[in-house]
C-alpha cells in the first residue's frame, strides 16, 4: 500500500493511508500513514458501526495537515468488537464435521441446507452477498469440492478451484453472522468455526495435500499458500492436510 | 491484533519477511487544505465488479469501481487467505469507506468525492504496480482528484 503512496505523491497527488502492519509503514515511509491496531482485512475496524469508522477516517485525514513528513500515528483504540463476544454460535449447531471421505459431499450438502435460512437472512439485512465469484451456487461448490477430493487429478483451473472455495467460505461465514441481535463474533470466532467446526472446513484442509502434488504449478501454488489460512495451520496434521 | 508479535507464528513469520526494502525516502505533496479536498479511494483489496475479470495470482493491474456502484455489485477476489473478510461480508465500509467519505462531503468537511475509484490486489508486489499506479494518477487528475485515500487489507 505504501508503495502506491510512492507513486501518487510523486506524481502530484498528496495521500494518507491506514496502515495494518506498523512494520512494514517504517520499513517502506510513505508520506502519511494511520496505523491501526485492526484485524488484517478490517481497516477502518468494525461493520456496521459508522461512528468508529468515521473516527478512523477522519484521523487519517488529519495527516493531510502535517507540514513535513514521513508522519506515522498511532490510532488509540481498538475495534468494538476485537474481543471474542461470549457465547457467540453459529445460528444453527451443525453437527460435529465428518471426516473427509465418502460421506463428505452428503456432509456438506446437510450443512448448507442447515445454513441456507440464515444465509437468506443476511443477504436480506445486508441486501447483498459477497458470494458466487464463481458463478456456482453453494450446492455445485460443495459437490465440485468432493468431486476433487475424490479425483484430484480431474480438478478444474486453479483459480476455478480458488473461487468455489472462496465463495463456499463466503457463504457459510456471511450466514453464521446473520442472526439478527445477536453479539457479533470477532473475526477470529468465525474464522476458528469454519476451520475447527465444519465439514466444509475439514474438505478444504484435506485438499491441500493430495492438489500440492499436482502437476499443475498454479494449482500447487493454490493448494500451498492460497487454501488453508496461516493461523489455521495448526489443525492440518488433524485433517489430512 | 495486529502487531506482528500479537499474530499466529506463522502468519507473523509471512508478514516479517515480506520485501519492503528499496525506500530510502519520501516523495511529498502539500496536501490542500482538508475542505478543497476531492478524494479518491485506492483499495488493494482486490474489489471488483461482478463482471469484471477477476484478480489473477501476481497480476498488477486495477479495477475501476464508480462512485455510485451498487454496493451488492462488489466483490473480492483477493488470492490471500491470510485476512479476515467477515467484515467486508457484513459492511462494504470496513474495507471500502465510500458511504463514509460520502458523509464527509455531505457535511462540508472535504470538497468531494471522486467520481471513480479503484482497485489493486495487495498480494503483487508495489514495484510491479507503479506503471498502472502512473496511469491512474492521470486519470484521478482529470476526475478533479487532489488526494487520495489509500487502504490496505
């Protein structure tokens, strides 16, 4: 991000920016910075809550009035909802995720029928849906993914591939947050749910080992850094991954 | 969160070691004062419209998302898997602050807001974006763009 600022400043246009890892601001000096002490895909720090997020922005616009630089600031709170929210669930328990195998594309079609309501929940409260960047219903996902851990060798494009999986992930996280009044989970919650606790999360951990040896580059570049999070590296050795 | 020493081992270790040597100083712009300000949003979360080609793996170029785009008409098709992306699910504004930017101007606090904005994918290294980078700061010019809002993801 800090590199773009390179550009635009030279070009003639002033910037500010947020910036997510303070390390990388010092490292690479763009004129203007706001770090903020927010979850890596959040940067101006909570949904749905205006108020903070024009906090965020007008700090980051206060750096226009710096008189010299490089300015890096420090924003002084952390997100409302950083904290694990007690108690916070899927709205609907879905039963203990299946081992992949067999029974894994039965196992995923149950958990999103499960899901289904909830998903329609949030897309009415939202009035949008960040899903189906593949063009595929959730269903056609669940059983292209089964059909590949099947036959890995029979797996679609690896961005094919990355997009079902992207899309699979956005369906099941926008409709585990859906329920209305409930304590909105932390990042890290849902993140831990769909990994720890779902049979969708157990297929994509089990995919990376079998498409890794592909004889495809993409997809084994895919398989080895774009499919299962770093943070969640720890349940691999569980999954068969 | 996020301090590198606050993140999962393995996700501290892929940020530390990714490049960001090469700046050794700081090109500046007086920025104008913040009420003649029409900004423009450059997001590196690989947002797009539905019908836009998606982001490839190592792809340096941008996408152009109009002002007053649906928000149900953005997605992302980022490669990392390493970020959280509940947040943008449940509001656009935690990754794109358009509607807040909006308010700004609505308010009198900035002169306006661009009429396009746009989009990178973070995961390409920035020396491989520059020459795409160059081009839009053309084309923010002729929007009438002084200053520019940059957000990572």
């Amino acid at each position: 991000m800090g590199g773009l600022a390179h550009v635009f400043e030279d070009e003639g246009l002033a910037t500010t920016q947020v910036s997510l890892v303070r390390e990388h601001s010092v490292e690479i000096r763009p004129p203007r910075a706001l770090w903020v002490p927010f979850d890596l895909g959040r940067p101006l720090g909570t949904p749905d809550d205006a108020a903070f997020q024009t906090r965020v922005l007008r700090a980051a616009l206060a750096l226009l009035a710096a008189p010299s630089g490089p300015v890096l600031e420090d924003f002084p709170d952390q997100a409302p909802d950083a904290a694990p929210a007690e108690g916070w669930a899927c709205p609907i328990p879905l039963p203990p995720p299946t081992p992949p195998g067999d029974a894994t594309e039965a196992a995923l079609l149950a958990e999103i029928e499960r899901l289904l309501p909830w998903h329609a929940v949030a897309q009415r409260d939202r009035q949008r849906s960040t899903a189906r960047l593949s063009g595929r219903a959730p269903a056609d996902c669940a059983r292209l993914l089964a059909e590949v851990l099947r036959e890995p060798e029979g797996a679609p494009s690896a961005d094919e591939l990355r997009f079902a999986c992207t899309d699979l992930k956005a369906f099941y996280m926008e409709a585990a947050t859906a329920r209305p009044g409930q304590q909105r989970a932390s990042a890290r919650q849902v993140a831990d749910w769909f990994w720890g606790e779902t049979s969708a999360g157990q297929v994509l951990m089990a995919l990376r080992a079998p498409l890794m040896e592909s004889s495809d580059k993409a997809m084994r570049l895919f398989a080895g850094r774009l499919l299962v999070p770093l943070a969640q590296y720890h349940r691999l050795s569980q999954a068969g991954g | 969160m996020v301090r590198l020493a606050d993140m999962a081992p393995e996700a501290a270790d892929h940020l530390r070691h990714l490049d960001c040597a090469g700046y050794t100083t700081t090109p500046w712009t007086t920025a104008p004062p913040l009420s003649e300000a029409r900004i423009a949003i450059v997001s590196t979360a690989a947002l797009q419209r539905r019908d836009d080609p998606p982001f490839a793996v190592g792809e340096a170029g941008y996408r152009v998302i109009a002002a007053d785009d649906a928000p149900g008409d953005l997605v992302m098709s980022h490669i990392s898997t390493n970020f959280d992306r509940t947040g943008f699910e449940q509001d656009l504004n935690v990754v794109f602050p358009l509607d807040r930017l909006k308010e700004l101007a609505a308010a009198g606090e900035i002169a306006g807001v661009a009429n396009h904005h746009y989009a990178f994918m973070g995961s390409t290294p920035p020396q491989a974006m520059a020459p795409a980078a160059r081009e839009l700061a053309g084309l923010m010019r002729a929007d009438g763009v002084n200053t520019v809002f940059l957000v990572p993801v």
